[in-house]
C-alpha cells in the first residue's frame, strides 16, 4: 500500500457513492492511508446538504446515480456555482464511465482528479498526492485572495501564466477571474483570449463572452456564445450566460428558452430550476412559472442554494389562482427558513410580504392597506431595494385586481418607475411584476421612456460643448427622481470631462454622495441573489467586505 506524504490523520473525508460495496471500498482505503475521519453518504440529495454546511478536506464522488436524474458532476458544478465548496476542498470523481467525453467534462469543471473503476489503492493515492501538490502549489495566490489582496493574486496569476508554470491554465483562470471582480474587463479579456490561442477551452471562451458583457458589449458577447454553443452544445454553463446576456438586452422571451434550455441539460440544478421560474414569471408565463418555482421549493428549500424569493413568486401566483392551500404552504415553507436565519433582514422583509398576500387572500383589508401605506412610505429610502420595489409593484397590481384603490398608488408607480427603470430590462421587469394590472405596467414604461428623454437632453448639451450644464442638469433631474440612470450618466459625464469644469470638484461631491446613498452604480437586472457568475471559479475570501446583491436587486 502506498502511502500519501501528507499526514491526513487531522482531514476529513466525505465518499458519496450509491453502491454500498463500492462505497466500502473507498472508505477502507482512505482509512488506510490515514484519513482522521470519513463520512459516507448513499444519495446526491445527502452528500449536498452535508458539503453545504460542512468542510470537508477531501470529497470522492461517484458520476452516476442509478435511479437518480442528476450525477455527481451536477452535484459538483452546483456546490461551485453556488459558493459552497472552498477551494481547500479536494474533488475527487471517480466512475467507470472510461470515455473522452467524460473526462474532458471533469477537466473542465476544475476537478481535481478523475478515478476509473475497478480501481487500486495506489491510483486513488496518486490522485490525492498530485491534488495536494496543485494546492501547495498555488498556495501563494489563494493566500493572496483570502486576504483580499486581488493585485497581488492578479499579477502572480498573471505571472504562472506568462512562465507557462506548472498549473499555468488553471492559475490563468483564477487571474480573469480576479480581473472581472476588480472591474479589469479588458485585462481579462485579453487573459481568457491568450487560453483561448494556446490551448482552445470552452472556459476561456466562455470568459471572453462574460468580459465582453460585463464591459457593456452585449452584441459581441452573444455572438460569441452563439459560436461557444454550437461548438459544445453540452456545456452548461454557456447557456447561463447567453440568457443572462438576453436577459440584460431586455429580449425576454429569448432568455426564457435559453434558460429551459439550460434547465433541461441539468435538471435538478436548484439555481437554474428558480433562474427558469422567475424568467417564467416576469415573462407572464404564470403556469409555468408555478410549475418550475413548486418544484425548486420541494428540491431545495432546505438548501443554501435555494432563493427566498422563490416563495414570494410563488404566494403571488397562489392568490392569482386562488389557491388557499398554496398560499399557507408557502407561509409555513417561509416560517422553517425563518427558524434557520432568524436575524436575516431580507428574509423577514420578504415573509412580511407573503403575509400581505394571505391578508389579501383572508379579505383583511384594513391590515392590507395599513402594510401597503407603510411600503409605499418607504419608496425613496436608500435602503427600498430594486427587489422591495419588484414585490410591491406586484402587490399593488393585485390589490387594483380585487378593485382595492388607494388614492397614492398612482403616484408611487410612478416614482418606483422613474427611480428603477433604468435600463429596459429593468423596466420590463417592473411592468412584468404589474401585468395583472396593465395600467401600472404602462406608468413603469412611461417612466421610463421619461427618464430616458431626460438622459438624452443632458447628452445633448454635453454633446453641443457645454458638459457643465449637463452634469448640473443630470444632478437637478437625478436628485428629483433618485434615478440609477441619470445619476450614473452623471458620473460619466463628469469622469470624462472634468478637466473643462472649474467646479469640477463640487460637482463630484454631489454625485458621489447620490452614487453612495443610492447605491446606482449598480444598474443590470439579474434573477434571485447572486452567487458565483456561470462559467467563473470560486474566489472565496474571508468574506468581511464582500457584499452581495441580494434578490432582484441589480447587479454589476
């Protein structure tokens, strides 16, 4: 028996195999070389509520689950899409499922090893061996990340890879990755194209697409996925952002059959199951919506994977179609996840309002409009969130729906329109929120079209050589409104010509206190709260400045 160098009696392992033989057989073997402590699981379901809440040093994963829809590379590409497996974590697939194809999935999913059956105790000790000596070896740059030191990690990335040193392509991933979190998008462009000339990857091409998108160029982004896709019709990940992409162009429908595309490949990835039932939802696709919302509900309610704003989609829909039973199944679902967050201001923010919606349901109107009036007097506060805006345009629909009027409701769509319907995504996300009520729907977009006018005004006099009197009018019109739009035009505004303004520097103060207070720099829609962006690695950090948008609050 060949040992590992490393002493192993402090780890902790975790095999996930559906046969109880083969499960011994690791298990036995692990032990062998040391291992202090090993957990064995018998199901996908198991093993994923276990590494969601606990680390583990080392994980063996069966690929195939007899009798079960989703394998253990799904199981895999979940836990790293969604933040929960640290890169410390060796990820071991281990399979008798001898094929290219295979194979070439797991090097693309960042494994850190791949083990045939049938299988020595000697080949599963070299694939721990050459794992360890991977994270040993770039060791330095995650040092460099969990301290948040994003340069350093970047340049010593950069570094690997221009010596082409050992882990050269997978330290090139890490630094696009860090590129594209700082904001460098054509410093990770350039990184994922270098991959892309020495060695063709469907990850790096997939990081060439999301630094297009996320530098603005939508067109260039879909084009490149469009050519991604047809390349590697498998690879998941290209699906996720072709319909985010679609998804921010405002070409709904588009992205809708994108994501059911995506959802078919994986289907039982919790993410992906609630991106396709909110997409479904703000598409009018109300059956559809329920179907792909209930069914994440019963696959992942006990999972970290799983978005709370799930259930108020669903609860919406419920007192739509009058499904009383429906509605108080997702009050009790929201109860069990405030017994687990109970100091989650979201979660609370967000149970309150399936709370309005039994109220509504119970025909309480008094208490209704009590809650609604309190909403409505929080629209302009910093912290009334794109999401909170989302949910109380819904409710308000539903009220007008069951002929409830109150006399302020007009003029708060309108000040949720022209504050968040920014961009025509978002604001087809608003009217979307609204389509049991049309009339709301066309304030939003109406709101819109204005704030857009406004925008255009402003460039126009920059445009005639007066940018003084653009960035004035854009702060006059901004502060009115408390507009993301025209107060990020502002800021580019002024960043372009500040040198031909004398008052450059009080004007910067008034836009930046807007941008800080209002937090509208962040201007792109996005579905549920963001994790990890499709086709990207885990950097986690010590989390202690991170902040995350949360729900269907933009996100950069």
């Amino acid at each position: 028996m060949v040992m590992l160098e490393d002493d192993l009696s402090s780890s902790s392992a975790m095999v996930v195999d559906g046969n109880p033989t083969s499960r011994s057989i690791l298990v036995s073997q692990l032990r062998e070389f040391g291992m202090g402590s090993v957990v064995q699981c018998a199901r996908l379901a198991d093993a994923r509520r276990q590494l969601e809440y606990r680390k583990f040093d080392v994980v063996l994963c069966e690929h195939h689950f007899a009798g079960e829809s989703s394998s253990g590379q799904d199981l895999l590409d979940d836990l790293r899409r969604n933040q929960l497996l640290p890169f410390s974590t060796v990820f071991i697939m281990v399979t008798g499922e001898a094929t290219y194809t295979k194979v070439a999935e797991a090097a693309e999913s960042a494994l850190d090893g791949y083990l045939l059956k049938p299988h020595k105790a000697t080949h599963l000790g070299e694939r721990l061996r050459q794992a360890r000596i991977r994270k040993v070896s770039l060791q330095e740059i995650f040092a460099a990340i969990e301290t948040q030191d994003f340069d350093t990690a970047a340049a010593l990335c950069l570094q690997r890879f221009q010596t082409r040193g050992k882990f050269w392509l997978y330290a090139a991933r890490v630094g696009a990755e860090l590129f594209l979190r700082v904001g460098k998008y054509d410093q990770a462009q350039k990184l994922y194209q270098a991959v892309v000339d020495a060695k063709t990857l469907p990850w790096a091409k997939l990081g060439v697409a999301r630094a297009l998108l996320d530098e603005g160029q939508s067109a260039k982004a879909v084009s490149t996925l469009e050519n991604l896709i047809s390349e590697a019709p498998d690879y998941t990940d290209a699906y996720d952002v072709m319909g985010r992409a679609q998804f921010e162009q405002g070409k709904f429908e588009a992205a809708l059959t994108t994501y059911k595309m995506a959802s078919a490949l994986t289907p039982s990835s919790i993410t992906r199951l609630q991106n396709l039932g909110m997409m479904c939802y703000y598409s009018g696709d109300r059956k559809g919506a329920e179907q792909s919302l209930d069914r994440t509900t019963r696959l992942g309610l006990d999972s970290k994977m799983f978005d709370c704003q799930t259930l108020v989609l669903l609860a919406f829909i419920r007192l739509e179609s009058g499904d009383h039973k429906g509605l108080q199944r997702c009050r009790d679902d929201f109860a069990r996840l405030l017994e687990r967050n109970p100091d989650s201001l979201r979660h609370q923010r967000l149970a309150n309002m399936v709370d309005a919606l039994q109220l509504i349901e119970q025909r309480q109107l008094a208490q209704v409009v009590a809650v609604v009036r309190a909403l409505c007097n929080q629209v302009k506060e910093p912290e009334f969130d794109f999401e909170s805006a989302s949910n109380l345009v819904s409710l308000l629909a539903q009220l007008a729906r069951k002929a409830i009027q109150l006399d302020e409701v007009d003029a708060v769509i309108d000040t949720l329109g022209l504050r968040f319907a920014g961009t025509r995504a978002l604001s087809e996300l608003l009217a979307g929120a609204s389509s049991v009520h049309p009339p709301y729907a066309e304030r939003i977009r109406a709101a819109h079209a204005q704030v857009l006018k406004l925008a255009e005004n402003a460039i126009s006099l920059s445009m005639k050589g007066d940018p003084r009197a653009a960035v004035r009018d854009l702060i006059k019109h901004g502060n009115n409104t408390l507009s993301g739009k025209l107060i990020e035009t502002a800021y580019l505004v002024l960043h372009r010509y500040a040198e031909k303004m004398t008052d450059a520097h009080d004007l910067a103060e008034q836009v930046h206190k807007l941008r800080s207070r209002y937090g509208t720099q962040i201007t792109r829609a996005s579905l549920g709260e963001q994790k990890r962006q499709a086709g990207g690695l885990t950097l986690r950090t010590d989390g202690k400045n991170d902040k995350s948008p949360v729900g269907l609050a933009p996100t950069s």
